[in-house]
C-alpha cells in the first residue's frame, strides 16, 4: 500500500502515478513523473508529504530536495519499475493484453471511509440502464404480480404473446403457475412489495439504479433483488470507494436475510393469489442459498468490468472495510469473493514471488561488494514485494480475519526477513537491512505472526543504529583520552596535569554530547573519561611517588565511571593509594637504606625521633658527625627500629630547623677558618 500526493493540487491519492480524484491531474511528462514520484512515500516521509502538500494547496515553492527529484528520475529509468507503478508507452499500452497483471498495479490504499451507510455517495456515477434482470423475471415479462392468481396469469400470458416472443411467455406462464418452479421467481421478485410500490421501484431502477441504495423500509429479499440489479450499471468509471461500499452494503444485508421472513412474505401473497402455501422453510432455505450465489456472480461480473488496478483496489477497501482492517468476521458474501479472487490472482502471485526470489538471490551475490552494489537490488525488491503484496492485500485481511495463516505470505516474509538478517549478520550492512525490515513492517501488518517478529527485528535494528549513532557522538571523547595518554606515556612526571586536561575538557564534550545523559552511550564516554583518569594517576604515582595527586585523580574518575569491573579497579587503587598515604605521607620512596658508618666519630648516622606513629615508626634526621657531633644534617627518613638495626619506609623533607642548623654549622665553619687566618 503507498501514499502520494497530486504533483498539481496537493490533494491525497493512492499511489504516485495515477489519476488524482480532485483535480483529475495525472503525471504525463517526464519531470511530472519524476516530482510525482518523488511525492510518495516511496522517497519522502510522512512529515515531508504534509509539508509538500501544504506548499501546493497554498501555492508556495515547492521545497522538494533536488536530490529527491534526481533519485525518482534515476529510479524511472528502469522499464520494471515503470511497468510496476502502471506506466506504459502508448505503443505498450495499444498492444498489452487486457488481464490482470501484477506488473500493471500501482500501490493500493487499505480503505476508503465510508460516507453513508445504505446511501449512495455523491462520488458516484450512475448510469442508467436499458434493461435489468428483474425487468427480465417472469412476473415483469408478463405484467403481472405476485397476488394474480393462476387464470390472470394465463391471460396475461395469451395477450403478451401478442406482443412478446411466444416461447418466453409461455415459459414464463409456466415458471409462475406450476409449484415447482414459482417459488424460483417469487425468490427472485420482490417478494413483501405490494405491486403498485413494485412497479414504481422497476421504474426507478432503469431511470437511477444507485438510488435502489437509498430505499428503506423494504423487505430484505427485495432490496436485495433490486441491488443485485443496480450492480448490472457498475461500469470501469465507477468511483473504487463507492462500489466498495456498496458491496459491503450488499454483504451485510445478505446476513439480514431470514427464511422465516421471506416464508411469510410469500405465504401472504399466495393467500390472495390462491397459490398452496408452503409449509415449512426447508425449500426456502435451498433457494437462499442459490440466491446467494447469484449476488455473489452478479458482483463478480461487475468486479470483471473494472481495470485491473482498479478491480484490486475495490476488493482491498471491501475486505478492510467489512472486517474492520481484519479484527472482525466478514459477511459470508466478501469471504466468498475473496476465495474467488485469490483462485483467479494465483498464477499472478505465484510469478511476482519467483521475481522476489531472483531479487534476493542478486541482492545476496552482491552483498560482498558492499551498499553501493546492493542498494539499486533492494530497491527493485522493494518495488517488486510491494506490488506483490498490493495484489495479495485482500486474501491477508480476509486471512486474518478468519484467524488462519495466509502461507504464500508468511513464505515470502521470511525469504525477506532472512535476506536483511544476513545483510546485517554478515555484512555489517545496517542501513539495506532496516529498509527491508521496514518493508516488511508496511507490507505485512496484516499477518499476525510476521508483524510482532518484525516489529521486535525492527526495535532491535533502530536500537543498534541508535548505539551507532550515539558510538559516533562520543568519538571526540575517544580522540581526546588518546591523546592525553599519548603525552603521559612521554612524559610521566605530567601526568597529572593531562590528567586534569582530561578531566576539564571531558567534562566540556560531555556537556555538548547531542545525546541524552540516560542512553549507554553517556555511561559509555564517562567511563571513558574515568579510565583515563585512572591510567594518568598510576602513571604519575609510579614516576614521582606523589601520592596525593594521584587520590585526587582516581575519586574523579569514581565519580564518572557507572561499569561494574572499571568501578572495582578504581577502588582497589584509590584504597592503595590511600593506606600508603596514611602511613607514608608525602615521603619519597627510597631503592635503598642509606649508609650508618662512622670511623673514630666521623660519619653518617641518625639521630632524633619525633611524629611517632602506632606502627612504631618515627622520623628521624640523617646526619654528618663529627667526633660524634651532628654537623650537617643531610634528610630525614621515616624507620622503624628493628633491634640492630632500622627499616626505612621513605625520606622526607628536611625541618625548618635543620635548614637553620646547616646555615649555623657552615656560619661557624667559614668564622673559624677565617680567625685562623
């Protein structure tokens, strides 16, 4: 089923191509089929149609993409798809066959709105008609009505001889007065009319067949009678949403029909007409039944009379209209039709299908080369299931309103759907596989069991486009990370500082991310941000041993990161950064002990112990001595004694007061070689 919109007034139609219903404009030269193409849902959107619309209807610019025009011009090159959409050259058109063809059917509409229940609609033309079939019945042929009894029929019958053909009026003579064939005709008269009210209605149905629609207060066989009359005026111009209805109309009047009702009709006619009564409904119900295929060949005949494409588009809004878009049981009448039509479009459908089938087979052999190669066969495939599914629309609203499976569908979406599958599964090609997937979506809504596992491959796919999309907005944060971990890895003393780059300009990109901060995507950039942190604070710790710096790198990157495993990486090195903190502070790690030896009091060797801490260590200042005298002290190192000895856990920055005591030694130093001289 398609959308369009008429390239001259704007106005909704059914398909790109075809006859608009308000202006009657119609695409004949070569750029009005290229924007009328391009103002269908087959290269614009819903919203873009709107627009496009209201561009024409006000009288604006048209502001269709030059792209867009460029694309149905390429695209109406191709003689298939001209042949699809219903368009022929004039020596094509002079020389095709007239049969149903699923290469002549443009997209179809799922239904008209109906604009009266049991009235014609002002769409409608009538014609009128020479003559009827119940202009043909006996009762018409020989002027008489269903209260004359047998002696006025035979005179009837002797005086329209006269006039008529003998042989028809003696046929008809019989067909009223023997018992075994009258009830046939008064099945087929107007049984329940009075005869004055009969000949009025034979009258108006010559004159305006469409208006038998509009008569109330009739018994139901009757009306039936005179509809199945007024379907003898339906010809090939017959607007497609009228006569929808009407057989709708038809359909469920004929679900009206009691044999009880018609029983008494006719029992009351034959009470003045002096005919037997009939007893029981079991004879009625046996000419009910033919009746009722009579309807149904009358519609059919009419249906025959249409164009091809038209013929499909009336049994489309039928079907959709009386099963109300396939949640409810059609009318017996439209059930029997559709079995009908799906008989006579097999051979049709069975060929477009095995055109599928080639398109896939192209589509896959193709794959390997990527989307440019496939693109023009996805797009053939589209055009080829479409107007296959155009044709196939009525048996799968039937089908679903019955609650069966229709299985050339169903086999046909699954070739389809496998065919996107392997696009995306083993060709990386996402965009190829949601086009079909949203075909189908659009072609199969009708088959239960392929729209609800659509609908989940289509969530899935837009999901995966959307992680795409998103993994793309977020590059930039990628792009950043590197480049900071780059320069700490050449530079490790730097590293904190990279670190807080990151970190400021992180925050800036995460700002301006065109995505929403509860999509993965986000949480996916901030852990990216908070790993990096991470590998800056490591780098920085293990080159300088400054541990403070790095506690303030590893709590910013806690707070962005939300992954299970990277949030536990980060707490295992913020509690180890942490505890040596606690217990080292701002000390340098040293490779080394450093000498304790003295010769006859000259040396190095500690002295003091003050910031003692509960683990037992203390810092203590490292000096030069002099006959056991501390001279220079050269640093202090946090130990812990250890009976003969001490541990050194690092070395720490010399005292105010020790800075005093070297200036001191070497004040006296200099005074004491300066007395000397």
């Amino acid at each position: 089923m398609g959308m369009a919109i008429c390239f001259n007034c704007g106005a909704a139609k059914t398909g790109a191509l075809i006859v608009c219903r308000e202006c009657g404009g119609v695409p004949k030269a070569s750029n009005e089929f290229a924007v009328s193409l391009a103002l269908s849902d087959h290269l614009s959107s819903k919203n873009d149609l709107a627009k496009y619309s209201h561009e024409l209807r006000n009288h604006l610019k048209l502001s269709v993409p030059n792209e867009a025009i460029a694309q149905a011009s390429e695209a109406l090159k191709d003689p298939q798809l001209l042949a699809m959409l219903g368009v022929q050259s004039s020596e094509a058109a002079a020389t095709a066959p007239r049969q149903v063809s699923a290469q002549q059917l443009p997209p179809i509409p799922s239904g008209q709105p109906k604009e009266g229940a049991n009235a014609p609609s002002s769409r409608t033309r009538t014609a009128q008609l020479a003559t009827s079939a119940l202009h043909q019945a006996p009762f018409a042929v020989l002027g008489v009505t269903t209260r004359d009894d047998r002696r006025r029929i035979i005179e009837l019958a002797e005086e329209r001889s006269l006039d008529l053909d003998h042989d028809i009026c003696q046929k008809a003579r019989s067909d009223l007065t023997n018992p075994r064939t009258r009830l046939s005709a008064e099945i087929a008269w107007l049984p329940g009319v009075s005869p004055r009210k009969a000949s009025q209605l034979l009258d108006s149905l010559l004159d305006n067949p469409m208006a038998m629609r509009g008569e109330s207060s009739l018994p139901t066989l009757a009306h039936l009678n005179l509809l199945a009359s007024a379907f003898e005026s339906v010809g090939a111009e017959h607007d497609m949403g009228d006569l929808a209805e009407f057989i709708q109309e038809m359909a469920f009047l004929v679900e009206d029909l009691s044999a009880d009702e018609v029983l008494r009709d006719i029992n009351e006619d034959r009470t003045v007409s002096g005919f037997p009564q009939l007893t029981s409904c079991e004879q009625i119900e046996v000419e009910l039944t033919e009746r009722k295929r009579h309807y149904r060949n009358v519609i059919k005949d009419a249906l025959d009379r249409l164009r091809p494409t038209t013929l499909v588009r009336v049994m489309i809004d039928t079907v959709d209209g009386a099963t109300a878009s396939g949640e409810e049981h059609a009318p017996w009448l439209v059930d029997d039709l559709v079995d009908s039509y799906e008989v006579e479009t097999h051979d049709v459908l069975q060929k477009e299908a095995e055109n599928v089938h080639k398109l896939i087979k192209a589509v896959r052999d193709s794959a390997p080369s990527g989307e440019a190669a496939v693109k023009p066969y996805v797009e053939k495939l589209c055009a080829v299931a479409s107007n296959w599914d155009m044709i196939a629309q009525p048996i799968q609203l039937s089908a679903k309103a019955r609650g069966i499976d229709h299985g050339a569908s169903i086999d046909l979406a699954w070739e389809i759907r496998g065919l996107a599958i392997d696009l995306f599964n083993n060709h990386s090609l996402l965009t190829q596989a949601q086009r079909l997937t949203n075909l189908l979506q659009k072609l199969f809504s009708e088959v239960p069991d392929v729209s609800e596992r659509v609908t989940d491959d289509a969530n899935a796919l837009a999901n995966i486009s959307q992680r795409n999309e998103d993994s793309k907005a977020i590059e930039p944060i990628r792009t950043l990370c590197d480049s900071v971990l780059k320069a700490s890895e050449r530079s490790p003393g730097n590293a904190f500082h990279e670190g807080q780059r990151l970190l400021d300009e992180g925050k800036k990109l995460l700002a301006a991310l065109p995505i929403k901060a509860t999509s993965p995507a986000y949480s996916e950039a901030k852990d990216i941000l908070a790993a990096g942190l991470m590998r800056c604070a490591v780098a920085f710790g293990n080159e300088t041993s400054k541990l403070a710096p790095c506690v303030v790198l590893l709590e910013k990157a806690l707070e962005l990161s939300s992954d299970a495993k990277l949030r536990q990486a980060l707490n295992k090195n913020l509690a180890t950064v942490k505890e040596n903190l606690a217990s080292l502070g701002d000390l340098e790690p040293i490779q080394t002990a450093p000498s304790l030896r003295t010769v006859n009091g000259i040396g190095v060797t500690l002295y003091g112990g003050t910031d003692r801490r509960p683990d037992g260590s203390y810092m203590a200042t490292y000096y030069f001595v002099f006959f056991a005298i501390p001279i220079f002290p050269i640093a202090r190192y946090r130990v812990i004694p250890t009976g003969g000895g001490y541990r050194f856990l690092g070395k720490g920055k010399l005292r105010t007061f020790d800075k005093w005591h070297i200036a001191i030694s070497i004040g006296l130093i200099v005074l004491m070689f300066a007395s000397g001289g």
